[in-house]
C-alpha cells in the first residue's frame, strides 16, 4: 500500500500549463525572485489561527470546494510575480507604448481568467493533509501532502500574514519543482516575445502539450540542450508524456536526468528509483526529501520499509519508534506501523500499536475488518493477536 502511494507518478501530480493570460505592468515587483524550497525552511509552531486555516484549506478542497481556497488568493500579489517572472524573460522595457497599452487594456479579464484556472488546478490535486508551517526570509510556508489515487506529491503555499486576513500568495509542487507564478510568468514571456519578435523558436517545448506520446518524445528531442534543462520545458515534457503513457515514467525519467542537476527533481527522482527498487537510490533521496519538507510520517514509514526489505531489523524499528515519537499525534502514522510491524512478522510489537488506536483514537478494530486488508490479514491469525483480542475483551 504504501509502496503504491509513491511509486506510481500520474498526470494528475503535475501542473497544466494554460497560455491564455494578460497581465497589468502595473504590478510588477521590481527585483522579485523566487525560492527554491530546502532544507533552510524552518518548521515553526504555528499560531492557532494559522493552523485553522491551514487545515481549512485542506478540509474545503478535500470536500470538493476548491473555490474556497480560490477565494483566499490574493491576486494582486500573484500577478505581480508572474509580471516579475514575464518581465525577466522579455523586459517590458524592450516593447513599444503600442504592445504596453494593449497589454495593459486585457487585464480587464484577468480575474476570472485566473480563478477559473486556479479552481481547475486545485480541483485536480487530489486529497490534501496538512502537514507544518515554515519560515524562510521573512516568509511563510504551508506545506501539504497530496494524495491522489495511488499517487503522491507535496505542495508547498505561502501566504502573506501582513493583513488581517491570511491570504495565498503562490504555491510550489515538488513534483515539477516550479512555482505556480514562474510557470504563468514564463509562459506569458516566451509568448510575448515570440510574438512580438516573430520568431516562434522558443516557443518548441509549448508544442508538447496535448500530443501523443511519441509526439512528445520526438518534440523533447529535438529541443535545443538548453530547453530540454529548463525547468518549465522539463515539467511540460513530463506531464505530457506520462499524461498519454503512465506506464513509461522510468524512460521519461531516463530522458530527463542527463539534464538535471543533482539537486532537482528529488521528489521525482525517489519515486523513479523505487519503482526500480533501487534501495540504495530510494534511501539516499528519502532522506534528501525528507530534510527538504522538514519530515513527513509517510516518508519515515518508507525509509523504515527499506530497511525492511534490506534485512537491517535493527534501524528499521529505530525508524519506526523515531517517526511514532515524533508524528504521534496523527493516527496515520500508527496504521503504516502496523502494516510494516506485521510484514517484519512482529506480531506482539503490532498488538501493541492496535492498543493505542483502540485506546487513544477509539477505532474499531474488528477481526473481520482487520483480516480484510490483506497487509495485515496474518496478523489476525496470529496467536499474539489472539492473545491480545482476549486481554481486551476481558478488560
């Protein structure tokens, strides 16, 4: 179960790139530059009305009421950074009053251009748990795990607490390794600038989007080295090609990493290298993943399986007590011990776990319903469990 959640990298865990956008060189935020996420973003004890809304943002999409979280993003931010972003690419200096007036006039729809494509995304990230907040700079991070079918990834918002309302300023998906305004930015810059200079040649990697499979590989190809490194043709490459083909992730992997450097794509590259149970691969990127995010139990609990399936007992259950001691407050994290306490043929330590989640988070824990799931099906036919059902009902 776990080992599905990550392995399988599916066209809903990357962005879509929309090139229909108008932006107001009003707003441009003169020397803006964004950040990559790292392990210099530091977990901090949120106050009680950042993690209500925090968890309010993953309470409403989960619902299916992603226009909530729309209605939190601040737009005049956001279109200050894509400006920023567009600028950089084609500086609104280098066009005639002609292209910045008519630029100006279609941020008039902007609005509901960008809410329709902000509630299409969001819609389309799967579930979402709340996971910490960080600091970086003066800046404030929520970070989230996504679910989607067997698919994982991690989205990373930040937000402006310098009014009375928490409001989004941008978010961040590890598993395209790009901001939401970068993409926007970019994209809105090589169109302008192909536009206005009439050359359409930057614009190859756009051509991507929407082709079959091996349309795309051929598109990729072709690309200029310097496209095939940029980080917005990477993530068009790899969501249009898996978008057609799931099944090919590892060649389109292959034919992304001779061009990426040894701190991109970590997300990426650890399900990749778990889907080839290369456990020494898989172990070395958890760990980066894991000092990038600041933890997460879900990657606690695959470093743990690795250790497992090495046949190293000793760091696997120093693993697996780490991550109950230190994500202990979230049930979760007790079921992934449990599947794995039962697949290391522990059989007590697991009985043990069942008694926390009978006691501390009142769960049912029926043989009938415990035997149904086939991870844990032989922990019902074990004497400990016997053992333990009757101290229980005797109780």
């Amino acid at each position: 179960m776990i080992k599905n959640r990550v392995a399988v990298i599916v066209k809903h865990s990357l962005l879509f790139i929309s090139l229909s956008f108008a932006f107001d060189p009003v707003l441009a935020a003169s020397g803006y530059s964004n950040l990559r996420p790292s392990a210099k973003f530091k977990v901090v004890t949120e106050s009680p009305e950042l993690k209500g809304f925090a968890r309010s943002l993953a309470h409403y999409v989960n619902a299916g009421y992603a226009d909530y979280v729309v209605d939190k993003i601040d737009s005049a931010q956001v279109r200050a950074r894509v400006e920023a972003k567009m600028d950089s690419i084609y500086p609104t200096s280098s066009l005639d009053l002609h292209v910045r007036q008519s630029r100006a006039e279609t941020v008039k729809i902007i609005g509901a251009q960008l809410a329709a494509q902000y509630e299409r995304m969001l819609s389309s990230y799967g579930e979402w748990r709340y996971l910490h907040t960080r600091k970086y700079k003066g800046r404030t991070f929520l970070l989230y795990g996504l679910t989607l079918g067997e698919s994982s990834d991690y989205l990373e918002v930040e937000v402006d607490l310098s009014s009375a309302d928490t409001k989004i300023v941008d978010w961040y998906m590890y598993g395209t390794e790009v901001w939401l305004t970068d993409i926007f930015g970019e994209t809105a810059g090589l169109v302008l600038k192909a536009s206005v200079e009439k050359d359409s040649s930057a614009l190859a990697g756009l051509a991507m989007v929407g082709k079959g499979y091996q349309q795309v590989l051929a598109i990729y190809d072709a690309l200029p080295e310097t496209l095939r490194r940029n980080p917005l043709y990477r993530s068009i490459f790899v969501k249009s090609a898996i978008t057609t083909n799931v099944d090919a992730f590892p060649e389109v992997m292959q034919r992304v990493l001779p061009y990426v450097q040894p701190d991109e794509l970590i997300w990426l590259r650890l399900s990749y290298h778990f889907i080839l149970d290369d456990r020494d691969n898989s172990l070395k990127y958890l760990q980066k993943m894991s000092a990038i995010i600041g933890g997460d139990y879900e990657l606690a609990a695959l470093e743990a399986s690795n250790y497992l399936a090495r046949g190293d007992f000793r760091k696997f259950q120093r693993t697996l007590v780490d991550a109950v001691k230190r994500y202990g407050d979230d049930e979760m994290v007790y079921y992934a011990a449990l599947t794995l306490l039962v697949a290391a043929n522990k059989m007590a330590e697991a009985t043990e776990v069942l008694s926390v989640l009978d006691r501390d988070f009142n769960r049912e824990l029926a043989r009938d319903a415990l035997a149904a799931q086939p991870e844990l099906a032989a922990l019902v036919d074990s004497p400990a469990y016997r053992e333990w059902l009757e101290s229980r009902n005797g109780s």
